[in-house]
C-alpha cells in the first residue's frame, strides 16, 4: 500500500509534466503546397525524418538555453532564432511548438505565403511561352523553397522584437518624462524595471544581429544554406525523378528537382559559389534588426541622458542642503557666543560695579548682539568670496 501510495502524482504535478511533454514533441510539419500537420514527435522520430545530428536537434530544445543560431547542414537547415525553432528542408518545414501564442502568426504565414509560390510554378507550363518558362524557373533556381521559408522566419524574428521595441518606447518615454518632473521612489522603481526590460530585450535583438552579421561576412555559411543547389548537383543516393532517398515522395519537388537537375551540369564554379541572392535577403533583414537595434540605443542615451539630469537635480539639492546647513552653523556658533555672554552676567555672582554702574548691563547686550551680527555676516562674506555658498 505505501508503494502504490508513493507513484500518486499530485494533479498539478501531472498538469506541469504535461505542458513539459507537450512543449518538447510538439511540431508542425508545413510542406510546399502550405499545407499544415501537426505531429507529435520526439528526438528519434525526428532524426529519423530529417538527416541532422542529435548535437543540432539539441539546439532546438526549448529546455535548454541556446544563443540565435542559423546553421546549414548537408540536407537541412536548423534555426534557431528566439522563439521560432526549425528545421527547413527544400520541400518543408517543421516547427516546434506551433499553438505558441508568438509562434501561431510564423505557421499561418507559412501557410499563406508557401502556396501562392507554389502555384505559380505549378502553373509555368501551362499558362505562359516557353521563354517566360525559362526565366521564371531561373528565378525558382536562384530563390528556392528553403530561402522563402528562411524569409518567412527572418520578416516574423525583427517583426516580433521591433514591436516589442516599439512598446517599450512607448512605456519609456513618458515614464522618464515624468521623472523628470518629479522624483519619486515609485517614479524610480517603474524606470528601473523599464531599463531591465530594455537591457534584456537588447541582448535579444544583439544575438540575432550576430548570427546574421557572421552570415554575411562568411560565404561558405552562406552557401551551406542552398540546399536545393546541393541537391541539384549533389553526389548521394538519388532516385529515379534526381531527389534523395530519404526525402518522402511529392511530384512537385520531382518535376523542380529534374528541372535543377537538367540545368546542373551547365553551373559553373563561379555559379556554384555565388551567393548574392541569399545575401540581398540576408541584408535586407540585417538592416531590419539594425534599425531596431539604433531605436534600442537611442533609447538607452536617452535614458542615460535623464539619469544625469536626474544627479544634476541631486546633486543641486544636496548643495542647497549643505548652504543651509553652513548657514544654520553659523548663526548657532553667534548665538552661542551672545548666550555666552548673558549667562556670565546672568550668574549670582556679587560685583560691585553693578550698583554703580546699572546701564553697563544694557550695553554689554547691545554690543555683544553687534558683535554676533558681525561675526555672522563676516562668516557669510568668507564663504561666498570662496565660493562655498552661492551670491
């Protein structure tokens, strides 16, 4: 009895182990027609379906902690960019946890943009010459389905942090505004959790910068990304229509990969090499993420700006406190010198003078109050000729 007792599970226990189960085996496959399947799937599964190692696979994990990364492997390419992680082939597309709120808009753009491409070379020999055949196939050639799907990726990635870019200047703005009106503590701690949240959003939008600026600047990452040009020219196991054995079977991918395969042996290696197509779209997306990343910096100055004002007002009240304070000081040390003088005559002690001399009280007070005065004003005088105090 108290073993069965100890394999009862509390039910929020089993509902945390489901969401777990959940997020790490959930995926959904979008192929070139746009059409989606949602598969339940683990890391075998996955290896099995799509050749990449289990080093890369790792990199996807939603449990583990990767920096932005866009590899090219032999057969597919493994992106990871904040929350969209996939795997592209040049026939489809699996993502992971597609009922994710930030990963939803990625599928539904997957599926909206992926047919009309796909339609369009579908429909080449039927409805146009064969000279328009010629350049529209080109043009498939040098932007394939991998590059469309990667383009896909890129446009929600700086989409997503330029909105939250945009929020977070929105909430900034006023907020340090109205700190500067008015100091406050809850003024300070809403600016400081707002400068937390800038910080961490720009080590986000600084990671995906990176990874597109080693892009660019190393050719062979880039070209490791065409995988239709591999497999156009590429020396494995081949079926009878020139695709892969392992890739399922889809007459669309047959009759590009033939159209490819004709067009191979005429590719020089200038040709093989050339990257400039991958590299537009790359650029186009860096300066996105660049212009995010300006709009972050600016923020940061700004807030720099107003954390200087901020110690200026500061350090100018703590100046006034400190003129009061040397003011106070001063007018204490006179009045303890006329206090001084009132409790010696005020003592009972017997003298003689006072009988004759009755009016000498008066003036020992008059006098004495003068001499405060002065040595008042005289500390005031000193202090202003060095500055100390403000004329």
């Amino acid at each position: 009895m108290a073993a069965q007792d100890s394999l009862i599970v509390p039910a929020d226990s089993q509902v945390s182990l489901k969401k777990k189960i959940a997020v790490s085996r959930s995926w959904i496959l979008v192929d070139s027609s746009g059409q989606g399947k949602v598969l339940d799937l683990d890391k075998h599964a996955i290896m099995r379906r799509v050749p990449i190692n289990a080093r890369d696979l790792r990199i996807l994990d939603p449990m583990l902690s990767y920096p932005s990364t866009i590899l090219g492997r032999e057969k597919a390419i493994v992106l990871n960019l904040e929350h969209i992680k996939a795997i592209i082939t040049p026939e489809e597309v699996l993502l992971r946890d597609p009922l994710d709120d930030n990963v939803a808009p990625i599928v539904e753009e997957l599926q909206r943009r992926l047919p009309l491409e796909h339609e369009q070379v579908e429909g080449e020999d039927d409805d146009r010459p064969e000279m328009s055949n010629e350049v529209e196939n080109d043009d498939q050639i040098e932007f394939p389905f991998e590059f469309r799907a990667l383009e896909v990726a890129l446009e929600g990635i700086c989409s997503y942090l330029d909105a939250r870019t945009r929020e977070l200047e929105t909430a900034a703005y006023p907020a340090l505004d109205e700190l500067t009106s008015k100091i406050s503590s809850r003024n300070l701690d809403r600016v400081r959790k707002l400068k937390s949240a800038m910080t961490r959003l720009t080590s986000r939008v600084q990671k995906v910068r990176d990874e597109l600026e080693q892009l660019l600047d190393d050719d062979d990452d880039m070209a490791d990304l065409y995988l239709s040009r591999k497999l156009a020219g590429a020396p494995s196991p081949i079926s009878g229509h020139g695709i892969p054995d392992w890739f399922p079977s889809s007459p669309t991918l047959c009759s590009k990969m033939s159209r490819m395969s004709s067009r191979a042996s005429g590719l020089t290696a200038q040709t093989e090499n050339d990257v400039e197509e991958l590299e537009m779209l790359l650029e186009a997306y860096f300066m996105q993420i660049e212009s995010t990343m300006n709009k972050l910096t600016t923020l940061r100055e700004y807030i720099d700006d107003t954390e200087d004002y901020i110690n200026i007002q500061l350090d100018n009240h703590r100046n006034q406190l400190i003129q009061l304070e040397l003011f106070l000081s001063s007018g204490t040390v006179c009045l303890s010198v006329y206090s001084l003088v009132a409790a010696i005559f005020g003592m009972n002690i017997p003298y003689r003078w006072k009988e004759g001399h009755g009016y000498m009280f008066k003036w020992v007070v008059i006098l004495t109050g003068i001499a405060c005065a002065s040595l008042f004003l005289s500390i005031m005088s000193y202090a202003r000729h060095k500055g100390l105090v403000g004329s």
